[in-house]
C-alpha cells in the first residue's frame, strides 16, 4: 500500500505545484499524512500487556493458525 501511495504522490505533486503552488502541494501532503496517521491509529490493535505470541496469533488468519 505504501508503494502505491508513493507513486500516486509523484505524479499528483507536479499538479499541485502548478495549481497553486508549494503550499497547495505540501497542504495536500500534510492531509494525506495525517488520514494516513489516523487510519493507522484505529486499525492498528494495541499490543500492551500482550506476549510475542499472543501478537501473533492475533495476526494470524483461521486458515494461517491450521496450518502453522
């Protein structure tokens, strides 16, 4: 997913720039980040008080914990 948003941002950026400039540019940056920063922050479990394994076995799919 990173990939993809990088190589969105190089392509969008000139577009900015010549709509109206770098704060345009680095405005429409600064939101991307942050919806970025908040998706993360819900999605992302909380791993305090948990062990390497029960971590793990969060991550794991039902098919994934069969097979392991």
């Amino acid at each position: 997913m990173g990939k993809l948003g990088g190589f969105i941002g190089v392509f969008t950026f000139p577009f900015f720039m010549n709509w109206h400039g770098l704060p345009a540019a680095e405005g429409a940056v600064a939101i991307v980040s942050l919806l970025g920063l908040t998706v993360t922050a819900i999605l992302l479990p909380e791993p305090k008080g948990k062990s390497l394994e029960e971590i793990s076995e969060q991550a794991l799919s039902p098919g994934e914990k069969i097979a392991a």
